[in-house]
C-alpha cells in the first residue's frame, strides 16, 4: 500500500491556538501508511488577487498550490471568527479556486472553539465554500466545543476528542481509497 500524503492547514496564527494543537495531534494520531503534514504558514501568502493571479502567481503560491496538489487529503484545522473562518485561511483557500487543486480532493474540516458550539458556524460556511470548489468534503468533519478543557498547554488531553480525531483521519485515509 502507498503512503497517504495529507496536509493541514491551520487557520489561526495564535501562539496556543487551540487549532494549531489540533492539527499537530492529528499529525502524531495518523493511521499506518498516512503522513500528515502541517502548514502554518499560510500568513505569508499575499491577499488574493485576479490580476496577480493572471500574470504570474508569486513563488509562495505557487508552493502552496503545489503541496494542495500533492496532498491525497486535506485537513482544514479552523477558528470561528465573527461566524465563519478566518480570514487567512479563506485567502488560502481563494489562491486554489482557479487552480482547482482541491476538485475531488477529500478534505476534511475540524473546528475546536472554546464556546458550547464547537465553530459550527464556521464549519457550515466552510462546508459552503468547499463544496463551491468542488471539493469533497467529508462528512465526518468534527467540532470540538469547550476546546479549552479539552487541550492544555498546546496539547489535546481528552480522551473522547483523540478517538475523535482517530476516527476523522480513518476516514480521511478511507475517502483516499475510494473512488468518488
Ligand atoms: C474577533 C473574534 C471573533 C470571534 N468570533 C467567534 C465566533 O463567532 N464564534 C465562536 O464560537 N468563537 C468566536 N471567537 C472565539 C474564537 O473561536 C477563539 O478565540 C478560538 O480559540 C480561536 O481559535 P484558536 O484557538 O485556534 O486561535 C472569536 C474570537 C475573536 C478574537
């Protein structure tokens, strides 16, 4: 069996993001055969642009339009701001509408927020989004409510959201496996 390659991008850039955390525990919970590998950098993209895009992408859009294109799977890792994501991670997403890196890709989307609704706001809009781009998002997408209980000092404790993250990248690898 070939190795997965999956690829998260974290929509926070907040030193304990609850997010971030998230992301890099579902980098060590990933099944045998996958290996997910977590971008948080997406601050250094530039605000998208039509024209940029015609003329000539730069260089760091290039390389994130690239490692979308070689991920089998995508993790999108989001914060809840004023109802939807954040505004970096929906820039990153706007860079590959065009290039259509994530028609028909499996991705997956995981919220972790500190009230009782896990992001749910965000976690529709993004499903809105994706879908839009042709993506095939994944129905086991996870929220994680009451996040700070839940992940302490940039570590996941919770037992419940572990399994939960085990089982979101089960089915991520499953998607990969089945042709949609
Ligand atoms: C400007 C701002 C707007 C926010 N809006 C929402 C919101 O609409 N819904 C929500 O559940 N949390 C909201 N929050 C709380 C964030 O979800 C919370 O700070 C979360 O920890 C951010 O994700 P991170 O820990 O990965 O950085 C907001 C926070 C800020 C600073």
């Amino acid at each position: 069996m070939t190795t997965l390659n999956f690829v998260a991008l974290c929509g926070s850039l907040r030193a304990g993001s609850l997010n971030s955390a998230v992301a890099h525990a579902a980098a060590a919970l990933c099944p045998p055969g996958v290996v997910l590998t977590v971008d948080n950098g997406l601050d250094a993209l530039p605000f998208f642009n039509p024209d940029v895009e015609q003329a000539c992408p730069p260089p760091v859009v290039a390389a994130h339009r690239a490692r979308l294109a070689a991920a089998d799977a995508v993790l999108l890792a989001s914060p809840e701001y004023a109802r939807g994501t954040s505004g970096m991670l929906k820039n990153a997403l706007e860079w590959v509408v065009g290039s259509g890196d994530l028609v028909d890709k499996p991705v997956a989307v995981v919220t972790a927020s500190p009230s009782t609704t896990g992001g749910d706001r965000a976690q529709a809009w993004l499903a809105e989004t994706l879908g839009m781009m042709g993506a095939r998002v994944l129905p086991e997408s996870l929220r994680i409510p009451l996040a700070t209980n839940k992940i302490t000092d940039g570590r996941v404790t919770d037992e419940e959201t572990l399994a939960s993250l085990r089982d979101l990248l089960e089915a991520m690898a499953r998607a990969c496996r089945t042709v949609s």
